[in-house]
C-alpha cells in the first residue's frame, strides 16, 4: 500500500522483497515510491551506490557496477567441523558472536542461509543479475557490504556492529543524523580478515543462489521451506545438518512458476510449508 501511495519506504524486513520481489519493485517503480533499506549489508550497499543515483526520480542506475560483495559474519560455526555441526543444538545455534538476535533469525546466521536470504534482497533491490552479488565471509562485521565498479574503485561502508547506523541513515535520507553509535576506530581494531564461504559445510547459501537463478516462486519455496525446517530445528524435531536437506527436496519437488500475482505467490507458499512437513 505505501508502494502505491509513492511513500518513501524504510524496509526492514526480507520477506517482503524475497517472496514477491519483483511485484514489489514494479510498484515502487510506477508509483514513484523509494525504498531504503534498513538491512545492514543492503544499507551498505545503498550508500555506496549513492553516485549512481538519480536525484530527481531516485532510481539506481547499476550500469557502471561490476559486482557487489555482501559480507557474512559467518556465523558461530564458521571454524566447525562437519562432524561438529551434526551434534549442533538450537541454543549454540542462537549464540551469534556479533549480533543479538532473534532465535529464529540466528539459525538463518548459523547455517548462512540468512546470506542467501540477502542475495535475493540484494537482485531485486539493485536489479542485478545473481552472477553479480557475491558473498565474502568477514568475521569483524566491520565493512557490511561493497560495491566493485568498471573502473577499478571499489567503495565500502565500514561502521561498528550496531543496527542505530543503518536505521539513522534511512530515517534521516538524504541528510545524516547522530545516531548514538560508537564511532569506528580503526586503531584499535583486529585485522580485517575476508574469506570464501565453504558451500560443502553451509549449503543453505548456495540453495538461495539456486533458488533465485530458478527464478518466479523459487525464493518464496526456498523461504517457507527454511521458516518450517529451522521451526522444526528450534523445536528439537530435526537435527541443524537436516535444515538444508528439508529446503533442498522441497526445491527438488515443487516446480518454480512465473509470480505474477500475490495468489500465486500464497499458493506456492502453502505447498512449500506442506512438502517441507512431510520431509521432517
């Protein structure tokens, strides 16, 4: 509804986007609304592709960007073994190193399935083609995403851990405000360390990848699978390694349709929600 009153939106959730991202899009895009969004990594993003943006209509134009890096904590099991992770239990699952979270949001972290969740956001926000958002796993939480242009520059939005950065910046766009954050010194801080994410050990973000190179209602199966697979996790009815199994045959069972309407999309939703209960 604000989409189509041509509000500025301050977007805060994934859902939103990753079940009926283009649907979404279309009508900020003919109502001349904007959407800033509150998302750490997606807000890093914005900022950093502030020069691409029109002033007038505030349409992004990504025609000079290569790619765009989304940083991931990696989460409390980053250096687990495989066999570690087979005996993983909801609290240890909950314990995030960087931020507090919701139960059900710090699984997402655990199994980086959240990741995958935000490249999704990431296609539909900036539309870009999946091939052009990558995910580099960076346990400081210091730079919360880059932007790669043509010419070589590469800009990065670098601030401390704290959600009152990215909620100042949207509540205050196209001015800043002083959020009460604790300024980032960099003097004080451990090297600043990026690796690859190890898909064999957390194949949930490469299910999201799939999912949205599937396109249509792919994001929405993947998405209703994870919520019913990690409320099945938190309940103790499935182990952690079972999560992406449960997303995975679901993808593998339901074929993806073109979401053209809000029924499609709740239909495939309620399929995904049932086929991911007879996998637990």
């Amino acid at each position: 509804a604000a989409a189509i009153e041509g509000k500025r939106l301050l977007l805060a959730n994934k859902e939103s986007l990753i079940m009926s991202g283009q649907l979404f899009t279309n009508a900020a895009r003919d109502h001349g609304a904007e959407i800033i969004p509150i998302d750490s990594e997606h807000n890093a993003i914005f900022q950093c592709l502030a020069e691409t943006r029109d002033v007038d209509s505030g349409i992004t134009n990504t025609q000079f960007v290569k790619k765009i890096i989304l940083t991931a904590s990696g989460g409390p099991f980053l250096s687990a073994t495989q066999d570690e992770l087979e005996t993983v239990t909801p609290d240890q699952a909950c314990a995030h190193p960087k931020w507090s979270m919701g139960r059900k949001i710090s699984v997402d972290s655990a199994t980086l399935m959240n990741k995958g969740l935000e490249l999704i956001e990431a296609c539909f926000l900036f539309d870009l083609p999946s091939s052009a958002v990558e995910v580099l796993v960076h346990p400081q939480s210091i730079v919360h995403s880059m932007v790669y242009y043509q010419d070589g520059s590469v800009l990065a939005q670098m601030a401390n851990p704290d959600m009152r950065v990215p909620i100042a910046y949207g509540l205050a766009f196209p001015k800043r405000m002083d959020s009460g954050a604790e300024a980032l010194d960099l003097t004080s801080q451990e090297p600043l360390q990026f690796q690859h994410p190890d898909l064999q050990r957390f194949p949930c973000l490469a299910l999201g990848r799939a999912a949205m190179e599937a396109g249509g209602t792919g994001p929405t199966l993947l998405n209703a699978a994870n919520e019913v697979a990690v409320q099945a996790f938190l309940q103790e009815k499935v182990q952690f390694l079972d999560i992406p199994r449960i997303i995975d045959g679901v993808l593998s069972k339901i074929p993806c349709e073109a979401a053209s309407s809000l029924a499609i999309i709740r239909e495939a939703d309620m399929l995904a929600r049932i086929a991911a209960k007879e996998l637990i």
